[in-house]
C-alpha cells in the first residue's frame, strides 16, 4: 500500500507547487524583458485571464457566492491560501481574505524588489478576474493584495449594477 499523508502535508506540497509556478512566471517574465519584448504584459495578462475563465467554466454559471465556493472548493484550498469569509455571503456579493500566498513567497525568495512582486501579482491576478467572467453579471475587485505590500488578499465579488 501506498504512503498516506496528512492534511498538513499535502496543503505543504500543493502550496509548494504553487511557489514554484509563481517563480515560474518571473522567470518567463525576466527573460522576456532582457530578451527586449516591449510590451508583452497585456498578452500573458489575457493568457492567465483565458486560464482563470477556462477553469472557472467547469462550475457553471454562478452568483457571488458560488464564486467563492468554487473558487475556494475544499480545505486543501483553504490551508494552502489562509482563507477567512467576511460578513455574510449571498447570491450578490461575497467577501473573502487569503493571508497566505505561496507566488508571493516564491517571488521574495528569488529576491525580487516589490515593484517586480507587484507587476507580477497583478499579471497572475487575471487568473481569478477570468475565473468570475463565468459568473452572473459579476465584476471582482481586489483592494488590497499581499503581492501588492498589504498583509492579505481580499476579493469582492459584487453583482453589477
């Protein structure tokens, strides 16, 4: 019979997996600008967008809630991320917190400068704004992220009005 793991243990090996596609990305990213591409943010922009949009497609068409829950389907998910909900959550609006984020801690191990962490956050970022394009007339914002010098992440999603 195989190993078994814990619960610890696999958050541990998913949030690494994680870290190593956020060092990932800066690696293309820095290779990139030395290569002398001008201008290529807006394509890996709608690259992530087009994944975020395509893995959100396999739940549907859901309203803010359903965002959240999709988004934030299991404890795994939950462990690696720091999950918290804010307020109360419905069919309009949902509210969520990550106090953990494995690209961050990937991209300050390789040394990056907060003006790299931030461009590269907001490139991955497309990935959760591709992801609530499946939604019912949602839009999401992201006021604050670790990525961005904040202690946490937080995502709003709202329906439009």
């Amino acid at each position: 019979m195989g190993k078994t793991y814990s619960e610890e243990e696999v958050i541990q090996r998913v949030y690494d997996a994680n870290k190593q596609r956020g060092k990932y990305l800066a690696f293309i990213v820095r290779e990139l600008d030395q290569a002398g591409f001008k201008d290529f943010d807006g394509a890996l922009r709608k690259a992530i967008f087009n994944f975020g949009k395509d893995k959100g497609a396999k739940c549907g068409n859901f309203d803010a809630k359903g965002f959240m829950n999709c988004l934030i389907n299991d404890d795994v998910i939950k462990g690696i991320v720091g999950y918290e909900e804010v307020g109360t959550s419905d069919e309009s609006r949902a509210e969520f917190t990550f106090s953990r984020c494995p690209l961050e801690e990937g991209w300050k191990e390789m040394g990056l400068s907060l003006d790299e962490r931030h461009r590269l956050c907001s490139i991955a970022s497309e990935h959760d704004f591709g992801f609530i394009a499946n939604g019912e007339d949602l839009k999401l914002e992201m006021p604050e992220g670790i990525g961005l010098g904040n202690s946490s992440c937080r995502l709003v999603a709202k329906k439009k009005a």
